[in-house]
C-alpha cells in the first residue's frame, strides 16, 4: 500500500508493507527483510526515489489472527548469534510491527467501530448470533463504502461464513445486507434444531435413567431452557414444573417451549 501524507508543507510517500499471516513463522524478521529489499531494488529500478534522490520510508506489519502466541522475534538482529570483536557492528538490524488480533481486547473492539475492528471482530467470534450481529451492522453502516462492501462480502461468503458453518449456502445472497438476512433465517433455525435436540436427549435420559431419575433430568432442562429464554422464573412455576410427575405431559411442554414467547404461552 502507498500512503501519502503532508510532513511540514510538503507531501510524503509511504510505503506499507503487509503480510498476512495464519501460523507463527520463526523467521518471519528474514522474511519481511528480504521483501523489503526486494521493494527497494524495484523502486531503485524505477526511479521512484525522493525528491532529494533517497528511497522512501516503508512501515513494515504482519497482521497475525491465529490461535497460538506469537513467540517470533520482531528484529532479524535477535536470529543472528552475536560474535565478538567487532562484528557486533555490522550484524543487521531491522523490526517490524506485529498486530495480533487474539491480543486485541474485546473491549477496545467494541470501541472502535470501524472496518478493522468489525473484522476482528467477526474472526474470533464463532458464535452465529454475535457473527449475525455483527454482519448487521456492518450492513447498515453509511460510511462503508461500495469497495469495502464488496471486499467484505466476498470474504463473508468465500472464506468465513463457508468455515464457520460448513453446508451453509450463501449462494442467493448478492450483498451484505442478504447476507445478514439468510444468516438471520439460519441462526432461528439452528435455535429450533438444538432445542428439539435438546428435547431429544431429555427423553431419552428419561428412558435410560429409569423413571424417578429421568423425570427429574428432563425437569432440570425445561427449567434451564426456561431461565435461559425468559429470564429469572418465578418460584410457583419452577414448583409447577417440578410438580409434572409424566414424561409424555413433560414432552408436551417441551414442544410448547419451542414455539412459546412468554411463559403464559405453556400450559402449567
């Protein structure tokens, strides 16, 4: 990337180099040395020097997202073994700035609504409702304009949403805002699918664990389903909870939790 920049009346030209990376390199200081010369003999071949016939400064990133800690050293000087008598002088130095995504605190994230952040955002999260939040509003930003738009929603819909959510087809979506939508469609479903699951495995602890046993078991789920959905539960309707003894009464308010939108919705 090529930045310019006034410094004290004048136009500056800087230089960035990024390089993206996935898995911690030991070596990455050689790495980004060996590019950067590389850089400057191009721009030597070219004359694209200063006006006082120097080369132009370049601000070297590695912008980090993967799980483990970056343990690489940030100057190449730090991969050289130091020898006495003089040496020392000539062994090269040259850092680089890290940026490590997993380090980024999640309250900063929030702080700093802009496209870096939604996107850092958006690769540690794997949580659909946070993920479908997110997409949301980066949807309905105004500031976002139609090349980042498009940048990021090919990103969403090739690379992260695919890995995330694997069989998930995003192929009817032609934007970010449609991608918030089918995603929206998803995650309700997914919702309905876990809790009849989770209504699945309660019955069959209830066959398995006997009848006293398994009664109990799935009570304790209907119960947290319940707090979960609607928040701290009176005590009269945890007492009428506990007080169905019949597994196919149980199962009917399982069925009448997954489509109930307030607790006067079940028959208690």
């Amino acid at each position: 990337m090529l930045w310019k920049v006034q410094w004290r009346g004048r136009a500056l030209y800087v230089y960035i180099l990024l390089e993206f990376q996935s898995k911690v390199d030991r070596f990455m200081a050689v790495r980004v040395m060996t590019y950067l010369g590389l850089l400057y003999q191009d721009l030597i071949r070219q004359k694209a020097l200063t006006s006082s016939g120097r080369l132009p400064p370049v601000f070297l990133l590695v912008l980090y997202n993967g799980t483990q800690p970056w343990r690489a050293a940030l100057d190449v000087a730090d991969l050289i073994e130091p020898v006495p008598g003089g040496l020392e002088a000539y062994r090269p130095r040259l850092r680089y700035a890290l940026l490590d995504e997993a380090q980024v605190p999640e309250m900063e994230l929030e702080s700093e609504r802009n496209v870096a952040a939604a996107l850092f955002w958006l690769e540690k999260s794997y949580d659909p409702e946070e993920l479908r939040r997110e997409i949301g509003r980066m949807a309905s930003d105004p500031y976002l304009d139609e090349g980042l738009r498009k940048s990021v929603y090919t990103w969403l819909t090739q690379v992260l949403l695919p890995a995330r959510f694997p069989g998930l087809s995003l192929a009817e979506a032609r934007s970010l805002e449609e991608v918030n939508t089918m995603l929206s469609e998803r995650v309700m479903q997914w919702n309905r699918e876990w809790k009849e699951e989770g209504v699945q495995e309660g019955l069959q602890k209830g066959r398995e664990e006997g009848r006293e046993e398994g009664i109990r078991a799935f009570q304790d789920f209907l119960l947290s389903e319940m707090a979960e959905r609607f928040g701290p539960l009176p005590e009269v309707i945890r007492r009428r909870v506990e007080g169905v003894q019949d597994l196919d009464k149980l199962k009917k308010l399982g069925k009448q939790l997954l489509a109930a939108t307030s607790l006067a919705d079940l028959d208690l």
